[in-house]
C-alpha cells in the first residue's frame, strides 16, 4: 500500500510500514482534538465498567435525547450508529441513489458506499481557483430530474472550505424540486467559529430531502469508540434506514459515553479556544511561506499546495514522517495531484515543531 492510500486514522499500518512504533509517531493526519478524551468520559466509562453485561438500550431513548439537546434537533430525528461511516453506509444503502453528485475532493467513504450500491456518480468539483469554495450555482446547474442525491462534506474534508447554512436552503429547494436528497456530513461542524451560522442542523425542521451525519471521533477525540449519529426528518426514510441496520451496533461505553460528553460544556469550550487560537497562529506562520499557497479553513486541519516543482507531496510526507511526524499527502484524493498537504492542529508545541520542519524542508 502506497502512503497516498492510506487514511488519516491508519496509525498502525505506517507505524509497521516505517517500523516506528505508534507511541512515538506525532499524528497531524488524523484530525482528532489533541485534548484527548474528556475527563468526564473517562470517569463515566471507568465508574460503569459493568454497563457491557447489559444490552444497550435498543431504542438508545437517553442517548437520542442528549443528542437532541445538543443539537437542536428533533429526538425521533435522530438515529445513532457505529460511527458516522456505518451512518454514511447505512443511509447510501438504504436511498440506493442511481445517480448521485458528490462535492469533491472529499472524504473517500461517500464514493466507495455508493460505489458498492452500484449507482453512478459525478464528482462536482470544487476549484482550485475559488479556492475550493462551494460555488452553488454551477452545482445547481448539474442538477436535474435523474439526480437522487448530493454528498456535501462541511466543513470540507480535506480542503477545510465550508458553506453557510442560508446559503444551502436554494440548494435545498432546488433538489426538492427534482426529488432529490442532499446529505451533509458535519464532522468537523463544532471546530468552526460560527457554528450557528455554518451547521444545517436547523435546517432538518424545514427540509425533509434533507438527513446530517455527525461524529464524535474527531472533537470528542474518541475514534476508538465509534459513535456518530445522524438527523433526518423524512420519517420513511429514516425508519428504512433504521431498518438496515444493526439493533444494537452502539455499544453500552459508547452510549454511556453520549449521555456524558455533549454536556461536558468546560471540554467543548477549551478545544473550541484551542483550535480558534491556534488555527489563526498557525495560518499567521505559514502565510509567510512563499513556496506555499494556504487555504482558508473553519475545521481543525489545513490544507496547503505546494507552489514549486522542486518538491512532491510524497517527497515532504517523506522526509516528515523520518522525524516521526504524520501529515496527509493529499494526492489520492480527486482533483488534488502531488502538490497539495493536510495536517490538522495539535498543541502548540507540536505545530511549531511542524512550521519549523516545514520551513526547514522548502527552505533548502
Ligand atoms: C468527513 C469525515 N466523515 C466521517 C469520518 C469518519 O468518522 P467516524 O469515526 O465517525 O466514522 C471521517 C474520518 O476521517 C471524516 O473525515
């Protein structure tokens, strides 16, 4: 497997490729909080280890209604899973689109899901030149009667790029229209500075063509606990979905620790400072580079394109992850080629250890 294959959380296949061990790589791919695990959810999980000799609620009733709470949706919105990727899979087979839009360069499970349902895809581009910025009219205008639905990534992973909520509501009537889905996956919608403004949440009280997929593995810090959930207000198609899947593929911990976590207001208010400080410290270092081109993000990863030839992508991955330090060569994603890397914000000192490796390798 070439590193331009592998996923942002797949610590452990370069940690055997590289024989370094895991402990000792410094992850700037995985996108996940650098504050790690919430105390509360540590205290939780270890004060109910016993919760695993009990079946989950198979209606998670509790975990639904903190959700709810958190996010402003309706409770019977709401469907939880393992992680939003079985979201993701789940509701793609449940809609089984036979010609789907996806907003691109994105994350990969989108067009793998829908490849496995056997239904056509077009991936919209999003423009170097716009500065991967969504631009709605043209997307628009590839939409017709034969579209079923359109993937939207926002924030946008791997470009950080994002579109307001108002501004999805033309999108939305315009898919209405054809009958058509839009899905919109917020994953990092809690890293940005608005979320009120950015997060189509709302928006599920208005639109029934419209369903969002969250997570809690990247703000939470907890992808190994796998809990993502989702908020769709067409009731046959969230019943169907909740038909495709798994009765209990949450967990007991991972239950327990959603009663917990979106309550823990201190957690959700010092990563919010973190990433907001750091992001504009970080874009302040390396807006100064002149061999790079930074892109505007509102998650808690960069993306940046190399602006001289004399250096590939793989090339810095390279020497990078020989200093023990992961980034994300993007050159596997759609419309990105070997010029473009993302690394998402760790701790201070770990981001000026990367500005500094970074400086030293383009200023050779
Ligand atoms: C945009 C996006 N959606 C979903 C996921 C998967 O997250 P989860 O761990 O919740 O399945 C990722 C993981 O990298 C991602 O970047």
């Amino acid at each position: 497997m070439s590193n331009t294959q592998v996923h942002g959380g797949d610590l452990d296949i370069i940690s055997r490729k590289y024989s370094i061990p895991k402990e000792e790589i410094v992850n700037y791919s995985g996108n996940v909080n650098p504050l790690g695990l919430p105390e509360t959810v540590k205290a939780a999980i270890a004060e109910n280890l016993d919760a695993i000799c009990d079946y989950p609620d198979v209606s998670y009733l509790k975990l639904r209604q903190s959700i709810a709470a958190y996010t402003g949706a309706a409770a019977e919105s709401i469907l939880v899973g393992n992680g939003s990727t079985e979201l993701i899979s789940t509701y793609i087979k449940t809609l089984a689109p036979k010609n789907s839009i996806i907003v691109s360069p994105a994350y990969s499970e989108y067009q793998r899901e829908i490849e496995l349902t056997g239904g056509k895809i077009e991936l919209f581009p999003l423009l170097e030149e716009e500065n991967f910025v969504l631009n709605l009219e043209r997307l628009k205008r590839k939409i017709n009667d034969d579209t079923d639905l359109v993937v939207l990534c926002n924030p946008n992973n791997p470009t950080g790029s994002y579109v307001t909520a108002d501004r999805l509501r033309n999108l939305l009537d315009c898919l209405k229209e054809h009958n058509a889905y839009l899905m919109v996956d917020e994953t990092y919608i809690e890293f940005a500075s608005e979320i009120s403004k950015v997060s189509a949440m709302p928006l599920t009280h208005e639109y029934n063509n419209l369903f969002i997929i969250r997570g809690t593995s990247k703000f939470f810090a907890c992808p190994g606990l796998r809990l993502g959930y989702s908020a769709c207000t067409d009731s046959g198609l969230r019943e169907k979905a909740a038909d495709f899947k798994d009765p209990w593929s949450v967990n007991s911990y991972a239950e327990l620790a959603g009663c917990v976590m979106f309550t823990d207001t201190d957690f959700i208010k010092h990563t919010r400072e973190l990433i907001t400080s750091e992001r504009g410290r970080i874009k302040n270092e390396l807006s100064k580079i002149s061999q790079i081109k930074l892109y505007d993000t509102q998650s808690n990863f960069f993306l940046f394109k190399l602006l001289t030839d004399k250096i590939t992508a793989g090339e810095i991955f390279e020497k990078l992850i020989a200093k023990k330090l992961l980034v994300r060569d993007c050159s596997s994603f759609p419309f990105l080629d070997g010029h473009y890397i993302r690394f998402c914000i760790l701790m201070p000192e770990q981001n000026d250890i990367l500005i500094k490796e970074i400086k030293n390798i383009l200023e050779k």
